[in-house]
C-alpha cells in the first residue's frame, strides 16, 4: 500500500481506538453505556480524540515507520497524548457542560496512550514474526542460505542481527552441547556437529558463520579444520565480550585469520630484541615475498638497518614487496640490491 493509504488506515484505528479510551471510563463512571445526549456534549466527546489526532500529527507520530517503533515512538505517543488531554480537559471545565464526568478526563489519557501504543507494537509483532517485507525488501536479491555453529548467548544475539539485516536466511544451528541438539533457539533447529557434512549437502548453505567465544579457541581450531574441507565460505565473529558491549555486530564478520587457527594467544614480538639484532646492521630475509617474509620486512624495516636484502625466487612478489609505497624508502634503495644478490645465487 501507499505510504499515504497506510496512515489514512492508521488514523482510522487510532480514532477508533479513542473514542473506546473515552467511553469505557464514561460507561463506568455512570454505570451504564449511555449515548451523549445534546450537540454540546457530543461536540465535546467527538473533540477529544480528534485534538489527539491532530496533536499525534503535530508531533510527526504518524512519520514513523509501525515495524520499527521503538521507545522513542512510544514516548512521542505518551507527550502527544498527554498533551492533547490537557487541551480537552480545558475545553470542557470552560464549556461548562455537565453531560462529561470530570474524572473520566485522567483515565482517557491513559488508556488513550496506552491503546495506541499498544496497537503499533501488536502491528510490528505480526509484520516480523509473519517475515511481511517492505516493497523495497522484495527487490532485493534472496537471502542466502547460511549455517551458525554456536547456539549460545552470541549465536542468538548473531541470529537476531541477521533477520534485521535481512540478507541470509539462517537454515541451523550446530552446537556441541548434548543439551541442545533437536531443540530449538530462535525457532531455528540445533544439530550436532557430526551433521555438519550431512546439512551442507542437504541444505547447501553459501556460508557457515562461527559464534564461539574465546574461551572455547581449541574448538574454534578444530571447527575451523572441518570447514575446510567443505564447499563454504566460512566467517568468524570477534570476542564475545566485544559482542556484548555493543561494537560487534554483523557487519564485524570477518574473514578466519591465522589467529583463529592457533590453540594459543598470539605472541607479540619483543621490540628491543628485534632492534639489538637488526638496528644500523645489514640484514638478509630470505623468502621476503611470501606472507611470513613480507611481515618480516615490514618490521624489519620499522628498526632502521643499515642494508636490507630481499631475497626471493618469484620476481613478481620480489617487485611488490619492494615497492617503496609498502615498506619504505629503505627496503626501496635495497631493493636493486637484493636483486642482483639473488642473481649470483642463482649462477653459483
């Protein structure tokens, strides 16, 4: 529907629902439902919910989407409400009409306030557990199959992150733990981990995303080495205490790095080693153009040797890595060097 069409139907409702606010304190208070008798006092009675309309328009209620109202919506609906119930309260003490209760005035504010909020959050609540999108949403490209290995607080906090991104479709869970295999989080199925092979052939998910937290790293090495034997792309998510705190969401997925294939912390260089073995000193890397010797070069070079040779049988990765734009001026100027070194290596 038009946006314009979904707020006429949305006023529609709210007025409904305010002209119920209204009457059902005014049929208590009277001890029966009672039709207003007089122009004046259905004047009075049609007043209320319309200045709370118009406040609700006033205050740009109806701007916002109802499938992602949250408490500042909410609290826009409570000041709009409250608002307009002062007004009308006003109206009537000057209209002098006795056909309203004055003690029904408190109560229309808040079973007003209440209702309406009430009612957007029932409309979000249908929308996200039907899966109903947007018409936007149906342009996009479908979602991709995707498996999350770790059914704890972080694989359910990922699993809520997903739907709201909406761009993979979360197929299971695998979990290690006896406890929550054939249950269900999320509404979403938890197998073990001897289904693994089995649900990326039944289901062919595009991807595999890793929930685990640090403290479970060997499990996290050993899952990471039975994913490599799959035809899946395979992406791991930061510490969990990062998860917690609000810094990690779905887009900190990352890529698996060497890191994560250790059974133990990184060890950080010693920078006072490195600079007594390497500072105004002529220093050899053999290998420089792989992955290990490039990292090498790079903090070879931070300490400042007197002359840096590179050496390495492929030309290509010998030209990268002695591009002054990546490690510097010096391993520039040794760059010549290294070549014509390895050179007379390769006669001899």
């Amino acid at each position: 529907m038009p946006r314009y069409h979904k707020r006429a139907v949305l006023i529609v409702v709210d007025f409904v629902l305010l002209i119920i606010a209204l009457r059902l304190p005014m049929a208590i208070r009277l001890g029966q439902l009672e039709v207003p008798e007089g122009e004046g006092t259905w004047a009075l009675v049609l007043a209320a919910p319309l200045i709370t309309l118009a406040i609700l328009w006033r205050f740009n209620v109806y701007r916002v989407v109802t499938r992602f109202v949250g408490y500042r919506g909410a609290s826009q609906i409570g000041l709009a409400v409250g608002l307009s119930t002062l007004i009308w309260a006003l109206l009537v003490f000057l209209s002098g009409q006795n056909g309203i209760p004055r003690s029904i005035i408190i109560p229309y504010g808040v079973l007003g306030a209440l209702a309406l909020i009430a009612v957007r959050y029932a409309i979000k609540a249908i929308l996200n557990s039907a899966d109903i999108m947007t018409a936007r949403e149906y342009t996009r490209v479908p979602p991709r199959p995707t498996l999350i290995y770790g059914a704890g607080r972080m694989g359910i906090e990922l699993l809520n992150n997903v739907r709201r991104a909406r761009d993979r479709d979360i197929v299971a869970f695998i979990d290690s733990s006896p406890t929550l295999w054939r249950q269900y989080a999320g509404g979403v199925k938890v197998y073990p981990p001897s289904r693994l092979a089995s649900l990326v052939e039944s289901e062919a998910p595009c991807e595999v995303l890793v929930a685990l937290p640090g403290s479970q790293r060997q499990e996290r090495r050993e899952v990471l080495k039975e994913l490599e034997k799959l035809p899946v792309t395979v992406k791991v998510l930061p510490a969990y205490e990062d998860f917690t705190s609000g810094h990690v969401g779905v887009n900190s997925l990352r890529n698996v790095d060497v890191n994560d294939l250790l059974g133990r912390d990184p060890v950080m260089p010693r920078h006072e080693l490195m600079e007594r073995n390497t500072r105004g000193k002529s220093v050899l890397v053999t290998g420089a153009g792989g992955s290990i010797g490039s990292e090498l070069v790079h903090q070879v070079v931070r300490q400042l040797p007197r002359l840096l040779v590179l050496l390495e049988i492929s030309e290509p990765a010998l030209y990268k890595i002695g591009n002054p734009r990546r490690v510097g001026k010096v391993a520039g100027r040794c760059c010549q060097a290294s070549r014509r070194y390895g050179s007379r290596l390769g006669q001899r």
